[in-house]
C-alpha cells in the first residue's frame, strides 16, 4: 500500500486549478516546497469539506497519518464497504509510488512512480481526523486494485477523476459511487530505483 507519493507541482497554481471546486484557503495558501517523496507524519496540503456547502472545498496543510493501535501510523484505510459520513477530503499529488521485491543484485526493492495519464497532478480520495496526539491528521483510503496497479500490489489507493471531487467531499453521495478505480491505461508506471541503464552507445 502506499507509503510514499510525490507533489511538484506548484500549489498556488494548483489552487487556481482545482476545476468545478471553489478553494477556501482560511490559513493561507500552504507554503509546501516542491518534494519528490512526501513520507508518513509529513506535513502535505488536502482539501477537505466545508460542512453545508457543496462545490466549495478547504484547503489547508495537515499531518500524513494518525498513531493507530500500539502507536502504528494510520496512513491507509480500507474503503470497502464503508460510507465515510464525514470527514472526507482530497489528497493533492502528481504521483504516488509502490514497491515490488528487488531485481537480482539489489537489496532495495524495486520503487515504481505512477502517474496520471491525462493530467499533470490530481486527487486521492482520503478522510481526516482529529487525533487527541497527533492533532489534525489525513489518511488515504485504499481498494482493491484496478489492472493498472494489480501486477505490483495487492491493494491501491483511490485517485480520483476530476468530475469526482466535489461528489468526494459531498457526504450525501454514496462513498460506493465515488471509491471506484480508474479505467485500465488511465495510470503509467515508471520504474524509478533501480534506475534504468541509458541505452548503449552504437560506435
């Protein structure tokens, strides 16, 4: 399951993006520096729901994950067969990556980037909670996996199409009629550790 995802692009520009969402922004536009891995108990923008107010999302920088039982982060939670009445909210990324068992010759297992095809970042569909330790604190919400992500894991999270975002952080709408995984081809993976060689020079 996802324990690792990428934001690079500019979330003031993300901000001005965010398609048929209007953006509350009541701490000021995050200050997040570009980051190639965004890790648990890391500080990362979301938009979560304004109670009342469909189409209308907050947009705030919160805490990846909650101290669960025997104080094990909560950074990913079973979507299946849940409603998610409250609490919801819209994890911003341009990437999110999954690891696979090392290549011959490695120690480290094999790291994959997968991003959207069609745009340049997008949301993952999570809830947040108030954690009496932890404070205001974000998870993502997981499934079973799609064709894009079956060969490496078991399990995925929820990237979300754009028309999806304001139904996400509406909690009148089914959670089974959002929590769906994207069509086959929708997501490219892209080997990042080991890195691939360069092709070979022809002399």
């Amino acid at each position: 399951m996802c324990n690792d995802y990428r934001l690079e692009v500019d979330i003031a520009s993300i901000a001005e993006d965010f398609s048929n969402l209007k953006i509350k922004t009541p701490e000021g536009t995050p200050n997040v520096a570009a980051r190639e891995d965004i890790k648990i108990s890391d500080m990362a923008p979301i938009v979560r729901t304004i109670e009342g107010e469909r189409g209308v999302g907050e947009l705030v920088n919160r805490r990846w994950s909650w101290p669960g039982q025997g104080g094990k982060p909560v950074y990913n939670f079973v979507s299946d067969n849940r409603e998610f009445t409250s609490g919801r909210c819209l994890i911003v990324a341009d990437g999110f990556y999954e690891f696979t068992e090392p290549q011959p010759g490695e120690k480290r297992k094999t790291k994959w980037l997968f991003t959207l095809q069609d745009h340049d970042w997008f949301c993952i569909a999570g809830i947040w909670r108030s954690h009496p330790q932890a404070g205001e604190a974000f998870t993502m919400l997981t499934t079973e996996p799609g064709e894009d992500v079956k060969p490496f894991h078991r399990r995925q999270i929820i990237p979300l199409r754009r028309d999806q975002w304001a139904d996400w952080l509406d909690p009148e709408v089914p959670a089974a009629d959002v929590l769906q995984v994207l069509p086959k081809g929708s997501l490219t993976a892209t080997q990042v550790f080991p890195p691939l060689s360069a092709e070979p020079t022809l002399l």
